[in-house]
C-alpha cells in the first residue's frame, strides 16, 4: 500500500508541475519521467482494477539507463494480461546503453531489458503496445554496429512467459547494406533454444529487399522456418524445411493518385517460445485498421501459420476539398499441401478467412464544415458473420480551436451458421476545444430478434472528458457502459469484456 500511495503523490504532483511550467527548475539535465495511470471500476462484477507503469530514464555522454516500475493492484483478471501478477510493485524493465562513435561509424551496446523490430517484423518484432497487452521485451544483451554502409545487430536475450518465467533462449544476428540510393538490402537468422536439452532448436532465416526508384517504393522479405525434431518425425529427413513466408509491398504515387498493393504468404510460419505463449514474430497482417467503431467489431486475427492474401487500395485527391480512398482484402487458409497442414495431419479445402471492402469519400464545403460518407463490408470466418456498415460523419470547426464532430455508424449483421440478422447502431457527438478539452457521449443500441416478432434491444451508452494539464499531462475519464469487443492492432486482437463503471487514465511526461 505505502508503494501506491507514493505513486499517486510522484503522479498528481508531476501533473501540478506540468500546469506550472517548473520542469526545467527541478529535473536534472539528462532525466526523463513518464507515467501512465489506468483505474478502472465496474459497478456490476464490483471489480476494481489498477495498473500504473512509471519510465525513468537518464542519458549522460554516451550512456543511458532507464527502468520501468509497474504497479498491479490487482491487475486485469484475464490471465494472457496478469501473467500470474494479481497484485504486483516491481521494477521489471531496466536497461544500461553505451553510443560509441559518429552516426555512420558507432558501435551501440545495451544490455538488461530491450526491445527489436528487424524490417516488417517477419522473424523479429519485439514491442509493447499496452492497448492490445502486448509485451515480448527480451532481457540480454543487444550490440549495433555500423560502418560504410553496413548495420549489424546481435541479440541474445529471454522473452517473459505466461508465467512470468524466462526459459526460452533467443540468438539473433541480422545485416543490412544501405549505401545504395535505390536499394537497401538486408538478412537476417534466428535461433529460439527452448529449455529442455533433449528439444530441438527452431531456427529462422530470412532476406529482404527495398527498392525504391521512380514514385515507386517497394518492400519484399522471404523467410523460412527449420527444426529437426519436425523434420525428423514428420518428414523423415527428406526436409529440412518446416514452414516459408513472403511478404510484398508496393507504394505508387502518380499525381494526385496513390497506389497499394500488399501480398503475404504464411505457412507454418509462427515463430514461438517452447510453450507457445510468446511470439517472437508479428508479421504485417495485411488487414484494413478502420477509425470507426463497427466496423472494427467483427475482427480477424492475424495467423502466421495458416494465411494467404493480398490486399489493393487506392486514395485520389479530386480537387483541393474532395479526396477519396477505397481498399479490398482478402485472406484465405492454405491448401492440403502446405506445411502446416501436412504437420498436423489435415487435408482441410482452401476458405476465405477474411474479405474486406472499404469506400471513403471526404468533402471540405468550406474552411468550417466538413463532411465524410464511408462504406465498410466485411465477411469473417472465425464468428463466421457478414456485416454491411455504412457511415456518416459530420464536422464543423468555428473561432479557430472549437470543433463539433458528429458521427452515426449502422451495421447490418448475418450469423451465417444460425442465419440470424441484427442491426447495430452507434452516435458519437463530440466536443473539442483544441489543445486541452475534448468532451465526448457515445451511445450503441443492438437490435436483435431471435424469434419472429420478439424484439430484443440492449443500450450502451458513456461519457468520455479528455484533458490536457499544462503541456504534459494528458487525463481520460470515462463513465458509463460499454459493449463488449475486441481491440486489433497489426492483426494482434484482445477481447474486452462488457463494462459498466467509471474508467479514469492518465499519461504524464516530463
């Protein structure tokens, strides 16, 4: 308890400096403060949450160090967030950095707790992202060097598990050459050794290429996937290996248009601790992010062992108030012949996972009144649901900070297992007074009706007041009910239970 008691005096009183400007009078040269507060209650399951992640870092010369103190009392119940931290006051995260040399010749080594993105994360994306409660930091050492156009990174490190155990061995070496213009180039091999001596290693190996020439930019990456107990026990050492993995991307700009084209082939591709609960890999997942609630409501998590798809969009500026972008995705599982079915012994057909249409139309009528009509379609086969939104968004700007945002979101769904259609309907009104207020009221209303003439309806409805303290401090409070959903970044998903309660977050950085 003394532990929470002290952060929340470190918490309000770093906010009070934010309003009155003193940083500069009282933090040393070098030092860095960030903190991020979420209280949440739900008056329903009489749930109390508290979670709080204080940064700390200081830079001198060449040297840095930081840490990172987390506070759970308790944590989020569901067990893949906790991970065995129910109530929980501890430094989990402290790294030591030395810079060594000029931009185009230095050698940077850190060791302690870390993070790692090698190109488009296709063997390696090591991050946080605490909106979805992604966290594969790796405690070890990492070195970069670079000399003439070369960057060298050498990693050995151990990711957490859903345990809160650090067993798994990651080594990691990659290259990349840029002293060309129009060419960078780049490899890179990885090596997990599990725990157990008597298990094999599962090795990663990868190349890549960005060419970029023209208003063309391009990105490619081929990767393929080894381990010798698969090959051995299911191959019979007539492979050596296991699973491959492509992605492509084309950028195209011509005038007043801008062209996309993405391709992704994933087959056993997942790179993955012992126990599966880590995933060293995330690579892009080739799916539409949308700004909009609705449609972002039937998701399709990304699957880097079983995918296959593309996807093409298109923005075009009419003139200099009209601009217009629309996009098609699809992505469906791999055949019989591929790696991960073989593995697992299925024969299963080829199905379309995830098809996606997107159409946006945007028109400024003048410098206070804008107007966006979207459209948004989708098919998903893990909730197996066709869903139709049209949207319709309206906002009006007046004396130079003010903005009225009025959204109204519909969306026609079909349970395609049971044939049930319903409806949902969300209105966002909001208020913000640039840069310190904004002032939101969401309501949702579903529409259900499971027997002929049996009309069901359930109602959502919250507040949400956003404020800016000073120059540093950011606060959120949000009271009311909130439907259940799931909260997707880069194809990375997280259900979100139904809530009724009082929400509160706050961000301060010094």
């Amino acid at each position: 308890m003394f532990s929470l008691l002290t952060f929340i005096i470190i918490v309000f009183s770093s906010s009070m400096l934010a309003q009155t400007g003193m940083r500069l009078n009282i933090m040393p040269e070098g030092l860095g403060f960030s903190n991020q507060l979420e209280y949440s209650y739900d008056v329903d399951l009489k749930r109390e949450i508290l979670e709080n992640w204080l940064n700390l870092d200081y830079s001198k010369g060449i040297f840095s160090t930081g840490l990172r103190y987390n506070i759970f009392q308790p944590n989020d119940p569901d067990p893949s967030i906790s991970r065995g931290k129910e109530k929980y006051a501890k430094i989990d995260f402290i790294y030591f950095d030395a810079a060594i040399g000029k931009r185009s010749e230095a050698l940077d080594i850190l060791v302690g707790n870390y993070y790692a993105l090698l190109g488009r994360g296709m063997v390696l994306k090591s991050y946080e992202d605490r909106s979805i409660r992604i966290d594969n930091n790796l405690l070890g050492l990492k070195v970069i060097g670079k000399y003439e156009g070369f960057i060298l990174t050498a990693l050995s490190g151990m990711p957490e598990n859903s345990q809160a155990e650090r067993k798994d061995i990651l080594h990691l070496a990659d290259i990349e050459y840029r002293n060309l213009d129009w060419l960078k180039l780049g490899g890179t091999y990885a090596s997990n050794l599990p725990p157990a001596d008597d298990i094999a290693r599962t090795d990663m190996a990868s190349l890549r290429a960005l060419p970029s020439f023209w208003n063309i930019d391009i990105y490619t990456e081929y990767g393929v996937k080894m381990n010798a107990d698969i090959n051995k026990n299911v191959f019979n050492d007539s492979e050596s290996i296991i699973g491959k993995g492509f992605y492509g991307n084309l950028n195209m700009y011509l005038g007043s248009l801008s062209l996309l084209g993405e391709y992704k082939y994933y087959d056993n591709f997942a790179f993955t601790t012992l126990d599966g609960t880590v995933f060293y890999n995330t690579p892009p997942s080739v799916r539409l992010e949308y700004t909009y609630m609705l449609p972002n409501r039937h998701p399709s998590p990304l699957d880097p062992n079983n995918e296959e798809g593309y996807q093409v969009a298109a923005g075009y500026n009419l003139d200099d108030e009209t601009y217009f972008n629309t996009a098609y995705t699809i992505t469906n599982t791999l055949p019989g012949d591929s790696y991960f079915q073989r593995i697992n012994g299925t024969n299963n057909p080829v199905n379309t996972q995830l098809k996606e249409f997107y159409f946006q139309a945007q028109r400024d009528w003048s410098s206070s009144f804008t107007t966006i009509a979207a459209f948004a379609f989708n098919e998903e086969l893990t909730s197996n649901t066709k869903n139709i939104t049209p949207i319709l968004e309206f906002r009006y700007y007046f004396k130079n900070i003010n903005t009225i945002k009025v959204i109204f979101e519909h969306q026609h769904s079909t349970n395609k297992t049971t044939e049930e259609q319903y409806y949902t309907d969300v209105l966002l009104l909001e208020y913000l007074r640039s840069p310190s207020l904004n002032i939101a009221f969401v309501a949702e209303l579903e529409t259900r009706e499971p027997e002929d003439g049996n009309i069901v309806r359930k109602f959502w409805g919250f507040v949400q007041i956003g404020y800016k303290l000073g120059y540093h401090t950011d606060i959120s409070l949000l009271i009311g009910t909130r439907q259940a959903g799931n909260i997707c970044i880069g194809g990375v998903c997280r259900y979100e239970p139904e809530f009724r309660g009082v929400e509160l977050k706050m961000l301060t950085r010094l």
